[in-house]
C-alpha cells in the first residue's frame, strides 16, 4: 500500500508543484496607490503589505475545509496541457490527471482507495492502512511555511498579483541533504497567485524555479467549498477488478518500469 501511496503522490506533486521549461507572457505592473477613501467593495481589493491580509492566504485557509472542488489546467510552453480535478468531500477525496500522455485517476472512498483505468473500465481497490500523506494544500499550492511574501501589486488586466518565494531542501539519501540558499543544488523558486481584482477569486498560479528558469502555469477553471460530493462513477458495478501484487511492485533502476505484477479477474 505504500508503495503505490507513494507513487501516486509522486506523480501528482510533481505535476502541481514543479515548474516547468517554459517561458510566460503575463506581466504584472507595479502596485497602485490604494484610495484612503476605498468602498468596501473596493477593500476585497486592496494591495496587501503583510501575509495575514493576503488574498493568497485567505485562499489557503479556504483549502482547509471538508469541502472542495478545484478544476485545474497545469500548462508550461514545452508540454501539453494537463487538466487535474481534486475533488474532497470529508475524508473521501478523488484525484484526476493527465501527466505526459498518462492518466491518473484514484477515490479514496470510506477507507479504501481505488485506482481507475477509464479506457479498460478496470481498476484496483485496496484497504487504506495509513493516511495518503497529502492534502487539498498541497495540490491546489496553498501556502506553507516554506513560502515567504515579497509583494503584492496590481496588474493592468484587472487582477491582484501576489509573489511568494518559495523554498524546499532536497533530501539526496543517505542522510545527505541539500539546504535552501547554501547550494545552487537546493530548489528555489518564485511563485505567483493571481486573483480577480473584484470578486478575490483565484484565477491562477505560476510557478518559476530559479535554477531552470521556466514558467509553470495553473489556471484554475473553477473554484469551490460548497456542497462537493466524491463518488465512483454511475456504471462502477460495470468495471472490472484486477489484483495488484505490492510485493513485487517496484522502480527499477531507470525509473521507467513500475515492475507491476497483475491477474486480472472480473469483479463478482
């Protein structure tokens, strides 16, 4: 169980968080002066100067609810577009993406978890003996204590820009590990939150990592915390049930082969 646990948070971090080999035609201009006399309605929108008052940390703290439904599009200039759905519904979840021509698909549904084949209409269940160690912050990029605020501005296109550094030690093995700012070596990005100047909805994200100097977008298509329902799809008594052995069940050294050893069986 913990190996395909680890696999699928692998795949589904590595397609959220990591930026890519891109470029980004977005520009932001710099902050406005914000009005003494501002509206209320005016005030959704008003430049921050601390993390407390930003819309990217109103947003965080909205990923921590028991409901939530985020329709994503993660796009770099040298890769297609992926969409990922993250859907949360208590302590059921459902997860949907496409990763470089692969999809991934899972429910964690009343302590089990299921991996969906979509083409075949198979799919693998097991018992869930430990918590999936990841959560609608991460792959939704809420903020943790790794980011740090640097500004928050006004674009010309109507939305607040809020920049965050980002920072993350790399553990190499062996009890090596590689810290943030002492080594070239060491992941170090800036990331963007972009937001509707007058609703505070999120719009997007960019992620620029440093080292590569590529930009990774998430656009977010939809956005909400209200009344998400997670359940297996309509015909699920219709697919079929295939074993996975997690005993043999492995990378191998390139990384490239799963080593997965399967007997397919019909579900009874």
């Amino acid at each position: 169980m913990k190996k395909i646990t680890a696999l699928i948070v692998s795949l589904v971090m590595t397609c959220a968080v990591t930026a890519g080999c891109g470029s980004d035609s977005d520009s932001s201009s710099k902050a406005e002066k914000s009005s003494s006399a501002a509206s209320a309605d005016e005030s959704k929108a008003a430049v921050a100067d601390k993390l407390e008052d930003t819309l990217t940390y109103k947003f965080t703290e909205s990923l921590k609810g028991d409901s939530l439904s985020a329709d994503m599009t993660i796009s770099s200039d040298y890769s297609d577009d992926s969409p990922m759905l993250i859907e949360v519904s208590g302590k059921n979840m459902h997860v949907s993406m496409d990763m470089m021509g692969m999809t991934i698909e899972y429910y964690v549904i009343d302590g089990k978890m299921y991996t969906l084949d979509a083409n075949t209409k198979t799919y693998y269940v097991a018992d869930m003996d430990e918590e999936i160690d990841m959560s609608a912050t991460d792959l939704c990029q809420g903020l943790t204590d790794q980011y740090s605020f640097v500004s928050s501005e006004k674009t010309d296109d109507g939305m607040i820009c809020e920049t965050f550094n980002y920072s993350e030690d790399w553990d190499l093995g062996s009890g090596v590990t590689l810290e943030s700012g002492s080594s070239a070596e060491a992941f170090t990005s800036v990331v963007r939150y972009y937001f509707d100047e007058n609703t505070g909805s999120i719009v997007k994200t960019e992620s620029e990592a440093d080292s590569m100097g590529g930009v990774t977008t998430c656009k977010f298509n939809s956005f909400s915390t209200e009344n998400v329902e997670v359940k297996l799809p309509d015909d699920f008594d219709t697919w079929s049930e295939e074993s996975l052995d997690l005993d043999n069940w492995e990378f191998d050294e390139s990384g490239s082969d799963y080593g997965l050893d399967t007997d397919e069986t019909d579900a009874e």
